[in-house]
C-alpha cells in the first residue's frame, strides 16, 4: 500500500511531447491541440466533439442516440429546478448570487477570480452561495449539487465555451492544469493525454477512449456504470484511480486547475450538457 | 462490458486489499487453487489477469475477444524477440520508448520479476 501511494506521487515527470511545449502561450496550445484532433479525426466536424466519443465512433453512436430520446437525466433536471427554486432559511435564493437568468449561468465558468487568485467552478459558486448564506455545502461528487448543475447546464445549452485567461497569474493556473494534464501518474505511470490525446479513437479493453476536446461540454454526466448523475471532478477522480494514483479531492486545486486548462481547450464548442455516457 | 470496466478502476483497491491482507498475489492469482498449473498456464493468468498483467486492454492476442487496439498485436513473439529482450520489454518499456503509454511492470512492482519470467514465456509461445 505504502508502496503504491509513494509512486503515486513521485511518477509526476512530465512527459510533454512536441504536441504542446512548455514555454508556449495559452492561445498556441489551443490552436495546435484543436489542430492536433482535426488532423487525427478528419470525418469529425469540429462542432461534434461535444458529443464525447461518439463523436468519433459512429458504432456506438446510434446506441446512445437512442438514449438520448429518453434521456436518463431528465428527472435529475427537474429536480436541479426545484431545488434552484427553493429559498434558504434567510430568504435569499441561489438566483440571489448566480444571477435571475438561469440560461446565462452556465457558459460563465469556470473563470478565474482575481480577488481570490482561485479558479470558479459552477460546482464551487453554488456551494459558495449556500454557505455565504448560512446554509451547510451540498456533497461535491453527486446528489444535489450534481442536479443543480444539471439544471443549470441545461438551462445554458447552446452558447458556446469562451474561457478566458486574463493575465499571468490565471495563466499559472492555466499552466498547473496542463502539467496535470500532460503528467504521467500512478502505479501504470499513465497521463491523461496518453488516453485522451495520443490513443483517443483506440480501444483500451472493450472501452472506446474519447477526445479529451470536448471533455467539458457536457457535465454533469449520468453515466450507466454510476447509475446517477456526477460532476466533472468525480469522473476525474475515476480517472486516476485508474491507473492506480492516488485521486485528489473534489475541488482541489489540482482538479479546479485541470477543468479549467480542459474547459480553455474546447473553447469555440457548444454547450450540451447534462450529458449521458455509458 | 461495464463490469469489466468497473473492475479496472477498482483494481487499485483491491491490490491495496491484497498487500494488506498479506496474500502474496502470485500465488492467490496465478496458481487459483489449482496447483497442478503449468509455468505457461500461469504465465497466460498473469498476462491476462486485470489486476496484473491485464495485456489484452491494450493488445490482441489471438483467440481472445474485447482486446485493446492500443499496442501492436502479440504474433509470432519468437520470431521477433528473446526472452531477453522481451522481458526488458515488459518490466520497463521506457527503456524503448520514454514516453510510452504501457506500464512499467517491472519497474513500478506491478509484476514481480518471477511473474514477469512467467508472462515472457507465455507471450513467446504465441
């Protein structure tokens, strides 16, 4: 065990490769990354890649399709409403911080606040709402949490993501995220770009493994495996323990950093979520 | 489909479970209560066995379905390599490649080198 947690944390080399370099500005990484898909995936249109790896796997496609016509986050969304519409103990309401437009909420994060030099997710200004408000901080992975984010993200589908980074200390977040992204960890010292970069398209066993464009679109996901809905950072947390690496916390520094390195990739693509997967 | 998924991210916990337990997972996995199984028997549970060598996430090996498309096809292993240079292969494919995508078996204590001996020899009689 001790064993396994101590690779966890040293295997952390960086295995950039020439995809992206280490000295380059935010905006090239993003043109050569969407580049990158473009190239690899010449019959998928840029816009599709909101849609996972059914963007780039036409078998399973049609399956999820089908899905998609009873989607299996319907009950979650009406039930992310009525809780948007509940007031807390003092009066006040979520609409009271996260603003009365509800299809305007969504497609505003994650930023970075230069009060607080942190990243905001839309997972950490609800329960930044609730716990300003005298109300106790709603579970981070699923539950509650997870359909107010549904709702909202359906509320906001259509607009596209427009991450911005607007100076160098929210670039130090920026640059944070894709070391994490870019780095090899735990026991089967693997990165995220291995799986969702350079194998994306392949098969790993049975599983198709996605574009990590797109990875952002549409969260909350329900996935079949979960039976439920989950936020962003649990499905990074399954990620890692994947390979065998210790997974940090919901709204870590490290996770908060990654989604916005992720979610600054796929600027330009539309919002879809909630979304479902296998 | 989904089980096996499942199993895959669960594996850390349950090697976690196994160190703690003390069960040497040589002989808890490969030998399965089965003590009459051949070197090469337990060579081809160790190399298809998700919590060690679990090969086929990443390559075909004939005869076997749900294979990985991530490395290159396991054929006529003896026609190309040693065991030598297999087993180098296998306990630390960085040495090849820095920036490579399959695990460090070795290296990372994912197999010890009695079950990487092992995997070798099963792989080489493909």
């Amino acid at each position: 065990m001790k064993k396994l947690l101590a690779i966890a944390a040293t295997a952390l080399a960086l295995g950039l490769t020439p995809l992206v370099g280490l000295q380059a500005s935010p905006a090239d990484d993003l043109a050569a990354f969407q580049d990158y898909f473009k190239k690899k995936f010449p019959n998928t249109a840029f816009e599709d890649y909101k849609n996972g790896v059914y963007a780039v796997d036409e078998a399973s496609r049609e399956q999820w399709e089908e899905m998609e016509e009873f989607p299996p986050y319907e009950l979650a969304i009406d039930d992310g409403e009525k809780l948007w519409g509940k007031k807390f103990a003092n009066g006040k309401s979520y609409a009271d911080c996260l603003g009365k437009d509800v299809s305007a909420i969504r497609v505003k994060y994650p930023y970075y606040d230069d009060k607080t030099d942190d990243i905001v997710t839309l997972e950490g200004a609800i329960n930044k709402c609730r716990t300003d408000n005298g109300e106790k901080p709603l579970k981070w992975k699923k539950g509650k949490l997870a359909k107010l984010s549904a709702y909202i993200a359906y509320q906001g589908r259509g607009q596209k993501i427009d991450v911005k980074i607007p100076n160098e200390k929210a670039e130090a977040w920026y640059n944070k995220g894709k070391h994490f992204f870019y780095a090899k960890r735990g026991q089967l010292n693997m990165a995220c770009a291995d799986c969702h970069v350079y194998y994306s398209g392949q098969k790993i066993r049975a599983d198709i493994l996605s574009p990590a464009l797109g990875h952002t679109t549409h969260f909350p996901v329900y996935r079949s495996k979960w039976g439920n809905l989950g936020t962003m950072h649990r499905r990074y947390a399954g990620c890692n323990k994947q390979v065998r690496a210790k997974p940090f916390k919901a709204q870590s520094k490290e996770y908060k950093a990654l989604e916005y390195f992720e979610a600054y990739m796929g600027n330009g693509l539309e919002l879809n979520g909630p979304g479902s997967r296998k | 489909m989904r089980k096996k998924f499942r199993l895959l991210i669960t594996s850390a916990s349950a090697v976690a479970i196994a160190a703690v337990m003390g069960i040497t997972t040589n002989s808890a996995i490969a030998g399965d209560g089965d003590k009459a199984a051949s070197p090469l028997e337990e060579g081809k549970k160790l190399a298809f066995n998700k919590k060690k060598g679990n090969c086929l996430a990443c390559h075909r090996i004939t005869g076997k379905d749900m294979e990985g498309t991530i490395g290159p096809p396991l054929i006529a292993m003896k026609s190309r390599f040693t065991k030598e240079a297999l087993i180098a292969q296998i306990a630390d494919a960085r040495a090849k490649n820095p920036n490579t995508i399959m695990p460090p078996f070795g290296a990372h204590a994912i197999l010890s080198k009695d079950e990487i001996e092992k995997v070798a020899d099963y792989i080489l009689s493909l």
